[in-house]
C-alpha cells in the first residue's frame, strides 16, 4: 500500500495526515541537517499523536495501517535527528 493512496477512515489520522505530509515537504526542502532535524522533531510530535491514539484497535486494518504507516515516519525522524548529532 502506498502512502499517496492510503484511505484510511479515522478522524484522528484525517487530522494529523496533512499536517504530517506539510512537515515531510519541509523536510524534503530544508537545506542543512539543522533545519532538516528541526522539522524532524516537529514530524515526531505529531507521529507520536498517531501513535497514542486512543481509538487503536489492533484488529481493525485501518488501525494497523495508520501504525504502520506512523512507524515508518516516525523511523525515518529519529534517523535524520541522529545524523544531527553526528554532525
């Protein structure tokens, strides 16, 4: 399942998915690995909104997509906040 093509049918991801999709584009345009690790603490918060959602229901598949989708962004932050203390 692509991201681009995702519907997923909770009113707490319909919330956070644009402003989530608003970060990444930060991201992808962010100079330096500073700014970028900015936005990537930013993505993290939000995630993280996804990933405490109260209404989690392991057996419903929008449940499980909407983690599963919220794991790999919240991955891909932690990855650029780490090559911020790298460098």
């Amino acid at each position: 399942m692509s991201e681009e093509n995702a519907e997923i049918s909770c009113s707490v991801f319909q919330k956070q998915e644009p402003v989530i999709k608003d970060i990444t584009a930060k991201i992808n345009n962010a100079k330096g690995v500073l700014e970028k690790a900015e936005f990537a603490e930013e993505l993290q918060r939000e995630v993280n909104i996804l990933l405490s959602c109260p209404d989690y229901n392991q057996g419903n598949t929008d449940c499980s997509n909407c983690r599963f989708i919220a794991n790999v962004r919240g991955k891909t932050a932690a990855l650029i906040i780490k090559v911020k203390k790298l460098s």
